[in-house]
C-alpha cells in the first residue's frame, strides 16, 4: 500500500466501501442559543438579514429529498392541472415536445471503425438500418401503439410535467430483436414510502439506494393509486432492479432522488393571470348589465292598480332608444356599474414575462405576442432559447436515447438480427452518436452567406456545419452521388440548371472526345 493510499484510506479490496459513520457530541457553547438581534449581527448578507424573506420557514434547510417528499404530489396536480386548462403551459409542454423531439426525432450515427480506425460503412449501416426498424410501430414500445418518435414526445412531455417517470427495459419481448420499453406513469412509484432496511440500505420516495445514493432498485405499486380499481387490502409494491429501469429527470441539487415538475415557478403565476382574467369576465358581464331600478317614492302615495305590478315587481324590458314613463308613487333609480379598466393587458404581459422566465422559454413565442419586436431584438431572443433547446436535447440523449439504444443493441447482436455483425462486437459496435433537431431562420439566405465567408476564411468545420443544421454528411454525399449519376442520363435537365456547361451535347449521347495531339 502506497503512502497515497493510506492517506485516502485505500485498503486492499478492490471494491470501495461507503465511510463508517459516527456519532459526535456537540460542543457546550453550539446549544447556546442566541437573540435574534445577536443573529443579524452575526450575519453579512443584506438578504440573510431581511425577514421578508423568511416569513415561512417551514422547508428551510429541509433536504431536497425531503422538499420533494412534501412537495412533490401537490406540484404534480397543479402541473396536470395547468396543462389542461391554461393554454400557455399547455403550450409550453407542446414546445418541450417540438423543440427537443421534433418532428422526425433523434437521428442516429453509427461510428463502427475498422482494424484500421477508418470507419466501417457496411457495419455503419446494417446497424443503423436495424435500429430504424427497431423504431417502427410495434418493436419499440412494449404496448405496439407507439413509435420511436412518439414515445419520445410522449416521454418528454410527460417528464416536464411531471417531473419523471420510469422506463421499464423489457428483454425477451415478442419482437425479432428481443426487446421493447414500458412507459410508467410517476404515480407508481410512491414519494411516501421510506424504509430503512436491514442491510444498511434506505428506501427513500420508493427508490431503494445504498450509502452513496446509488440507485439499487424501485419498489413500484402493483396498482395505480388514482384507478378505481384500487385495493382495499393495503399498498402493494413489487421490487425492480435499477438495472430494469430508467428515472430521467434534470438534477437541480446534488443528492436529489425525484424529479421535479419543470414549469413549478410558473405555475402560481399562471394560477393568478387564470384567477384575473376570470374576475375580469366577471367584471365585464356585471358592468354590462346595468339596469333601471324602480324605487317607491315616499313622497307619493302608492299606486292601487296597475297592470304592470305584479307580486311587487314591474316586468318591463329595456330597449335600446326606448324612453319610459316612471310610474305613480315610484321613482327611477339607474345601476352603475363599471367597466374593467385598461390594465388587464399590462398585468397580463408582466406576470407572463415572469412565467416565460420560470420555464426558461421566450416570453414573445410562449405568449404569442409579437406587438414593437424588433427583427433583431427577436433575433437574439431565439438564439438563447435555442441554446436552452439543445441544452435539454442533450440531456434528454445521455439520460434516455443512449440508454435504450445500448440495451437494445446488446439484445439485437445476441440474436444475430444486425448484418455482418456478432454478439462478440458489441464493443467495437458500442461507438455512436445521436443527434436532435435544428431549426431554420426565415430568412436563411444571409446564414448560408456567412457559412460561405466561412468556409472561405476556413473558420467552421464543414462536417459540424451540417450536422448542425440536422443532416448526415454520408447521407447528404451518397444523395449528391445519386443525383448526378440520375442528372448523367439526362444531359438537357442537367445544362439547365447548371450542373454542366456548355450546349452543344445532346441528349443520351456521349460528349465528343477532345482530339488528340
């Protein structure tokens, strides 16, 4: 054992252990409880002294796990809530679905390489052709009833509404490649069940982890909790390894065992524009409907007969231009009440921009209001929301796409279903990349400019280029190929729109040789 060994406790087992913990008595003067004039003295921060920050304390120094625990359900229905009934997150889980899935979905390039590190084109695309019908309807999802590009949309908007959710590996499902995913809702995995158990190990909101956090297993309920079929016996769970299952969720605090709905610190803030434009209907209804009340008049006498009394009322209809006489012993008394004034669009616009802000979307595109932007001003806005885009589209690749792609990978080459490829070169054929959507600008003319100065200046990597604009070189350079031999046979088509020069070659006939010297 090295001296760097013993100084970081390394011993001769190869497998690391979790730290022995221990317990400390405290010392005399931490009890020592002081004035909270004491406590701002001590404190440096201007917002650690003000207490309108600290008016509730409940969930001050909570752990994350155990904000969530208390938390977590309630955000869950009000984030459901909100996608069904306020346009504007339903709108927002519509972007999560369209800018991070798209249309097409994610697009695979195998990087199979040869004995001589070049890239191995036949291995290339027997694996990618594979994986293109393992992303039909049928294969890939366990019920038959989605594709590869609809469960990716369907699991993204699910995880930002709910924060997350399992994906169950299925091996030995009925299909040529021996597997296939399940999609299971977060409300099977129960955020109150703890436990400690025997082996050291802790179930914390039905995940099963040991002393680093490390997810061993999930305890999933055999019945969903809002069906009405629920049991009467009690909760019943059934142990998974973790090695079955995927919990994606984007992390915000180290040690976070549960996802967290992605439109949280919105959704008070669409709760109160729902609530103000409700009051302000309301407000229109009542301040249209103002009326001509007829009051008795105590200075004249009542009357003895009139046709229009009847059980103490008078039925009377206003019209418009209609003039009425006030009837004997009554007086007219006109309702005034008002019209909503002009601020519900201001208030409407600067609780929006707050809830753009709280689900990192561009408030212009998320509130359909394009009223005094600027072409550039919306310029740059879309820059930054689609750096968020990618940002989220690599994080939904590393924790979803590679996962089920590698588990299905492995069970395809064990059942000989990828050409000239064997179990023996999972390995070698364990080298890929997926890549999400791009977008296009309106007016791409100007982009496409600057890429040429670009490329002139030699300043972008060509293959980056197009990648970023969503294509596969090899594909793109195999079409180009495809064209020109098509075009070869058709020499007219082909002088017209420039691909060949010059106008004495007719159709179907070989261009004359050049004579020799």
């Amino acid at each position: 054992m090295g001296l760097l060994d013993k100084i970081l406790g390394r011993g001769d087992n190869t497998q690391q252990q979790a730290p022995e913990v221990r317990d400390y008595e405290q010392p005399e003067q931490a009890s020592r409880k002081l004035s909270p004039q004491q406590i701002a003295a001590q404190k440096r921060y201007a917002a650690s002294k003000s207490d309108r920050l600290f008016k509730n304390p409940i969930g001050y120094g909570l752990s994350v796990d155990e904000t969530l625990r208390r938390d977590v359900e309630r955000l869950r229905a009000a984030s459901r809530s909100a996608g069904e009934d306020v346009g504007y997150i339903k709108k927002y889980f519509g972007m999560v679905q369209t800018h991070i899935v798209g249309d097409k979905g994610f697009r695979l390039q195998s990087q199979i390489r040869n004995a001589q590190g070049e890239l191995d084109k036949d291995a290339n695309k027997s694996v990618e052709l594979a994986y293109k019908e393992f992303c039909r309807k049928g294969f890939c999802e366990i019920s038959g009833r989605m594709n590869m590009t609809e469960a990716d949309q369907l699991i993204a908007k699910t995880v930002s509404q709910d924060g997350d959710m399992l994906i169950r590996h299925i091996d030995n499902a009925p299909n040529k490649f021996g597997y296939a995913f399940q999609l299971i809702e977060a409300d099977l995995l129960d955020v109150n069940l703890y436990k400690v158990l025997s082996n050291g190990h802790v179930i914390k909101m039905g995940v099963e982890q040991d002393g680093f956090g490390r997810h061993l297993a999930y305890h999933i309920l055999t019945n969903h909790p809002g069906e009405y079929t629920w049991s009467t016996g009690g909760r019943r769970y059934i142990r998974v390894p973790a090695d079955e299952i995927v919990l994606p969720f984007p992390m915000w605090r180290p040690g976070q065992t549960r996802g967290v709905p992605w439109a949280h610190a919105s959704l008070l803030d669409m709760h109160d524009i729902r609530g103000f434009r409700e009051a302000t209907l309301v407000s229109a209804r009542v301040g249209a409907s103002n009326m001509l009340i007829y009051e008795r008049d105590p200075d004249q006498p009542p009357p003895e007969d009139d046709e229009n009394w009847e059980n103490g009322e008078f039925i009377q209809e206003l019209e418009p231009g209609k003039s009425n006489v006030v009837p004997d012993g009554f007086k007219a008394r006109e309702s005034r009440f008002d019209m909503p004034d002009d601020s519900t669009g201001d208030f409407q616009k600067a609780i929006l921009r707050g809830a753009a802000s709280g689900v990192d979307a561009n408030y212009n595109v998320l509130a359909n209001d394009f009223e005094g932007v600027s072409w550039s001003t919306l310029r740059q806005a879309v820059i930054e929301d689609r750096e968020h885009w990618k940002r989220l589209q690599g994080w939904y690749i590393s924790q979803i796409k590679n996962v089920i792609y590698e588990r299905w990978l492995r069970n395809a080459l064990i059942r000989n279903q990828i050409k000239s490829l064997y179990a023996y070169d999972l390995e070698r054929a364990n080298h890929y990349q997926f890549y999400g959507r791009r977008w296009q600008w309106v007016d791409p003319l100007k982009d496409e400019q600057a890429i040429s100065e670009s490329y002139k200046n030699f300043t972008v990597n060509p293959m980056e280029v197009l990648q970023d604009k969503g294509l596969d070189p090899q594909e793109l350079a195999e079409g180009w190929q495809n064209f020109l031999e098509l075009m070869g046979d058709n020499i007219q088509l082909a002088q017209s729109i420039g691909l060949i020069k010059g106008s004495s070659v007719k159709a179907n006939e070989p261009p004359p040789k050049e004579d020799e010297e």
